[in-house]
C-alpha cells in the first residue's frame, strides 16, 4: 500500500513534466494564431539546434 506521503524515484520527472505542460500552456495562451509553430515549442522547452541536428526530437518528427 503507497501513502500520500511516500514519494517514488519519478516524482522529479513527473514535477518537471507538468512543468513544461505549465510553460507550453503559457505560451499557447499567449500566442497569436490557432497554433504554437514547432519552432516556438521548441524555445519554450529550451530544445537547441547545434549545426543541423536537434538534440532532442523535434515535435514535427513525432507527428504522423
């Protein structure tokens, strides 16, 4: 049985997941338009481009 008080190894993960829906709902919020372009995504979750290759996927790279 898991208490309200016990905390797991992915509370630090889980706490700077709803951080970034937090940013990204901001910035939705804010914008002008429909949509956040996926370069707008990327500098609110502080994605960087070094020399042609994204470090961390692309929000386009996902999409079907």
């Amino acid at each position: 049985m898991v208490t309200l008080g016990t905390r797991t190894v992915s509370d630090h993960v889980a706490l700077a997941e709803i951080e970034l829906c937090g940013e990204l709902m901001i910035a939705a919020s804010a914008a002008i338009g429909e949509r956040l372009s996926a370069d707008r995504i990327d500098e609110v979750l502080n994605v960087r481009v070094i020399a042609e290759r994204t470090t961390v996927p692309r929000q386009t790279d996902h999409r079907g």
